[in-house]
C-alpha cells in the first residue's frame, strides 16, 4: 500500500506542503529524502491527504500528520485516523505531531487518545535577522567569535556548486566524521547520504556553502527555503580547531541565503547534552513541540 520515497517523488509532495503551513523541519522533502533508508520513509495518499509512514527505531512503524490541500474537518479527520489506526499495529499511531495537530485530536478522540511529548525532539526556532546581525548583549560572545575568525584565517566562501568544490567537502566530511569518538549509526547513515544531497542539491532546492581557509575546506553547511516564514539548516560541520568556524560560516550563510527570512529552523539537539548548551547559546525564540500519539479505538 505504501511506495518507498524517491527523488521523483518531490512533485507529489511539494503538491501538498507547498502551501501547508509547517514549522517541524520533519516535513520538508529533503529531510524525508535524507533519512529514507534508515527511518523507512513511505508515503501514499489515503482520503486526498498525504500520508507519511517512519519506522522509528524505537517505537516501530507510525505516521506522520496527514497533510491535505484543502483544510479536513472533524469528520474528514476522524476517518482517516481511524483507518490508520486500524491498518498499524503499533501501540504509538502518530510521531512528529506540533501542537495544533495534537489539540485537534484531542478534541475529536478525548479519553482515547494519550499523547507523550517528544521531549528530545523539540525543534529550535531562531529569529532570522538576529543570526544574521548577532546584535545584542546576548549575542556578544558570538560576535566576538565572529570577530575573531574574521581576523584569523585566511578564509574564503564557495557555494557548493561544482565537482570540485563537493569533492573537498566530502573529504572534510569523512575527516570530521572519523574524528568523533561515538559513531552512532545516525552519524554513519548522515555522512554517507551528505553526497546524495549534494548531487541532487539543484533538484532538491538546497543552499549549500563551503568555508575554506588556506585552501582547506573547515566547515560546511547545507540548508532551504521552505516557506516565506522559514528556512531549514539541515547540515553544519566545521573544525572546531579554527576557533568560531561555526559561528563565522552560520552568519555568513543566513546572510547570504535567507537575509529577509523571519525564521530559521536549526532543528533538534536529540537530547544530547553539548549539542543542546550550542543551540541554547543562540538564544532560539522558542522551542517548536513535537508530540507522540497512540489511540485506542
């Protein structure tokens, strides 16, 4: 019933999430594109809705909120529910939720419905213009980072348009990859799939940008536009032996991409104690929910 998610498939998908007004970077293609394989992406169209099926490592198969070109009502969104609910198996029906997706189920099912908030996965929600200028008391120690690279290397700046240029940075992408102490399969499967990205950069209607100093790339970051109102950050590696690497190549890509865009998405910390103190040090404008959510019907 489900087809596995391929590259063609962008059309069908951009159909529904063009104008679909989402704020959890989950739902952009490219995300789905980059993590098929290991998550088992699947999608079909159920009731003229767009159906996203993950096998979560941990919890097994679920869904996705079902996406639909025109606005579903209660009744709509009670039988698709209920027909997913009744094709898995799997005690948790639905992942990656937001909040409104959650009231609304909780409207329609009540006391049969238990929803668990995905406390790890909570997506950090940036305000573009101040990543973009780092203005303000809070972002002092970022400026000075900023300053400091500045000052330090001799840098350049390439957009990741030719073979060449995706060559050095798939070569820094193993390097930065080897050095890690926990090679968890997560960080495996990313490393292997950033080529795939980047050969299919124009097609997917990625941003990508190279940072070099003395002719050696030291960082990297790919990245969208997925609405008027935000941009995604999908991808930032950089040594961190170039002292403010990551906060010199994030300003000069937000400025060089996505200057007008409200807000940046720089997606999840995964729980993990250092990633989280870096995101936190940005001062996000709030932390975008995500949600479990089982049924018993």
């Amino acid at each position: 019933m489900f087809k596995k998610l391929e590259l063609c498939d962008k059309n069908v998908f951009d159909s529904f999430l063009t104008d679909y007004p989402f704020f959890i970077y989950d739902y952009s293609f490219t995300n789905l594109y980059l993590w098929k394989d290991l998550c088992g992406i699947e999608y079909n169209i159920i009731y003229d809705c767009l159906v996203i099926k993950v096998t979560n490592s941990e919890i097994g198969p679920c869904f996705m909120a079902p996406v639909s070109k025109e606005p579903l009502d209660d009744l709509a969104l009670k039988k698709i529910v209920t027909f997913l609910a009744s094709i898995n198996s799997n005690p948790y029906l639905f992942v990656t939720i937001d909040t409104n997706f959650s009231e609304r189920l909780k409207k329609i099912f009540k006391e049969e419905l238990h929803i668990e908030a995905d406390l790890d996965n909570f997506d950090y929600i940036y305000n573009g213009n101040k990543l973009k200028t780092l203005k303000g008391k809070k972002l002092s120690k970022k400026r000075n980072h900023y300053n400091k690279f500045k000052t330090s290397y001799n840098y350049e700046l390439k957009s990741i348009d030719d073979q060449l240029t995706i060559c050095d940075v798939l070569a820094f992408s193993d390097t930065w990859y080897n050095k890690k102490s926990n090679k968890t399969k997560e960080l495996v499967y990313e490393n292997n799939a950033i080529g795939n990205l980047l050969i299919n950069k124009n097609a997917l209607n990625l941003d990508a940008l190279a940072l070099y100093v003395d002719n050696k790339v030291v960082g990297f970051t790919i990245g969208e536009k997925v609405s008027k109102d935000m941009a995604i950050i999908h991808v930032e590696k950089c040594d961190i032996e170039y002292d403010g690497s990551y906060t010199f190549l994030n300003k000069n890509f937000i400025e060089m991409f996505y200057p007008d865009i409200p807000y940046i998405n720089r997606e999840e910390d995964m729980g993990l104690p250092g990633l989280r103190k870096a995101k936190l040090s940005y001062y996000p404008e709030r932390l975008e929910k995500k949600y479990f959510a089982s049924l018993k019907i």
